[in-house]
C-alpha cells in the first residue's frame, strides 16, 4: 500500500508538505498546481512552488514530491514537463481534477474532462516530453458533470502511457460533496491495466479500508483528512497491519502547530505568515475541539510576534515544556 499526499491548492504548500511528511506514513507528495497558459515558464516558477526541487525533487524526510502542472494546450503542457524534468522533478503529475470556476473558465482542470480526446492528446504530449524513466501521473475526476465518459478518460489516460491515475470519486458538479463514488473508481480497475489511485472521503483508517475494498484500489491518496488528522498516514498503516497505535492527543498536536509556524515565518513574510496556521487550525477542529478555541484567540492577530507568544501560552496552559525558541 502507498499513501499519497493531496495536493490541495492554498493549503498544502511546501511547509505543509514538510510538516506532514516528518510524521512519516506518506509515500509520496503532488505540488500545487503550476498554471500553464502560455509560452514556457522561467525556473523560478517551478522553485517556487516546488523549492524541493533544490534538494532532490524531496521534502527533508526524503519523500518525493511530483509537480503538478495545469492546463489545456498540450504542446505547452509538454515544453514546461520537459522544463520540470530537467529542473529535477522525481515525476510530473497533471490536473484534470480541479473544479474552481475560474481555472475552469481558463480552459483548465475539470472542465477538460467533457472531451476525454483532449484528456488523452495532453496526457500523450506531456508523455512524450519527459525522459521514460520519469513518472507521469493523471489526477481525475469521474467526470465533469456525470460519469458517463469516465471510461472513455481513464481508457485514453492509460492508452496515451500515463503511469498512474489518481481518481477523486465524484465528479466537477459533485464537488467536495460526500458521498465519494468508490464503485466507480472500481469499474475503472476493471477495465486499464494502468496502476489506479483512489481518493476521496478518506477521514479515518476506517474509511481507507472500506475504500479500499469498494474501489478495488492498493494505494490511496489522502486529502482534508491528513489535514484533519496529521497521524492519519500513520493510522492507516496500522490498520492495515491489523495494528492498534494511538491516535494524536492535542497535546501532540501543539507541538507540531507551533513547528508550523516557525516553518511559515521562516519561508514567508512576516505579516502573511498568520494566515496559514489559522487555515490549518480551521481543519484540526474537525477532530480536535481545542483547535477551535485556539483559532478564536488568535483569528483576529496580524503581528507575527503575537501569534507565536499566544501559540506558546497554549502550551504552557496544556502543561508542555518550551524551548527557548
């Protein structure tokens, strides 16, 4: 079994791609989406969403991190694969998955799922551009308004030699609704002989192993509910090893807030640098109640000093030990 980190736009970004991955349990990570609209991109583009691309194409626990490209122009789409290849990239993993109305009205994401053709020629493009020992992925969805060309996508993925294809289970007019659609994803396995990834609805180790058994699918990737639960890697695995191992308590998950925020100042202006950590205290709250009281105390802070001084007395008050930092 694999375990693949999301990549989730404006959220999982490379300090939380090095925080999650220092956890262990994830096999690998998808950047943000690089915006491929016209003419090739200069380096700094790629280094500045995928800054691992200076130590290896991984995050400091060794993890390999895929760049994600978008778009709808395959000759484009594959001059700025092969640039990515050249900087470093351990593997190229293209959007055909995003369902925001603006990158759908820009000609790419979901909205290219209504012409499985178009699928199929990028996906061949970008293929044919990057040397064969590097991987290139699809990231999909069941389609863009209903599943009836979801075959024909996966069929034209594979037959245009992509090495996986990761599959979120509903479609561009579903959204993030729940239910996930595994038996769908399913009928693909059924059908290419290509490696296939479910993603989906995955909030607990409960829900990886019915959705492996649903989907017919090995590995999965995991989405809001790493973000929900940072050990959700770990929990999985156990499960799957019929293994109890305990769950985070909040006073784990302090220590790894503040990290957090010491990474985000550390990589981003000061007076910016709030905005991530209040974000991902929005999705602990799922399962920790503490992370809500926590944002309400500092959701209206902008000074970057008070921020860390509050995360620090949140410690204090849990009864952890402080570094001098």
């Amino acid at each position: 079994m694999r375990l693949i980190l999301a990549p989730m736009e404006g959220v999982v970004d490379h300090t939380m791609r090095e925080l999650l991955t220092s956890l262990g349990g994830i096999d690998r990570c998808v950047t943000e989406f690089v915006r491929v609209s016209e003419g090739l991109l200069p380096p700094r583009v790629f280094y500045r969403l995928c800054p691992e691309l200076r130590q290896g194409g991984n995050t400091a626990s060794g993890v390999p991190v895929y760049l994600q490209l978008l778009g709808g122009q395959p000759t484009l789409l594959a001059e700025n694969a092969g640039r990515a290849a050249e900087l470093g990239a351990p593997g190229i993993d293209l959007n055909f998955g995003c369902p925001a109305k603006t990158v759908n009205k820009s000609d790419g994401g979901s909205i290219i799922l209504r012409q499985p053709e178009r699928v199929a020629a990028i996906t061949a493009a970008v293929r044919d551009a990057v040397p064969h020992h590097i991987p290139v992925t699809v990231k999909t969805r069941l389609g863009y308004e209903h599943p009836e060309l979801f075959l024909d996508i996966v069929r034209g993925i594979a037959e245009a030699g992509a090495s996986e294809i990761i599959v979120h289970a509903r479609t561009k007019r579903q959204g993030y609704r729940p239910p996930a659609h595994w038996e769908e994803i399913s009928r693909a396995r059924e059908t290419v002989n290509v490696p296939i990834i479910a993603n989906g609805e995955i909030w607990s180790a409960e829900d990886a192993m019915r959705c492996q058994q649903v989907s017919n699918c090995e590995d999965l990737m995991l989405g809001r509910g790493a973000l929900c639960r940072p050990d959700l890697p770990r929990l999985v695995r156990a499960a799957r090893a019929a293994q109890s191992v305990p769950a985070l308590a909040w006073a784990e998950v302090l220590p790894l807030i503040l990290d957090y925020y010491r990474l985000t100042l550390a990589n981003y202006d000061a007076c910016y640098a709030g905005n991530p950590i209040k974000q991902w205290l929005v999705y602990l709250r799922t399962y920790y109640p503490q992370a809500a009281l926590l944002f309400n105390l500092i959701k209206r802070l902008r000074d970057a000093e008070d921020i860390h001084q509050a995360l620090r007395r949140e410690m204090l008050a849990q009864g952890l030990v402080l570094d001098a930092a």
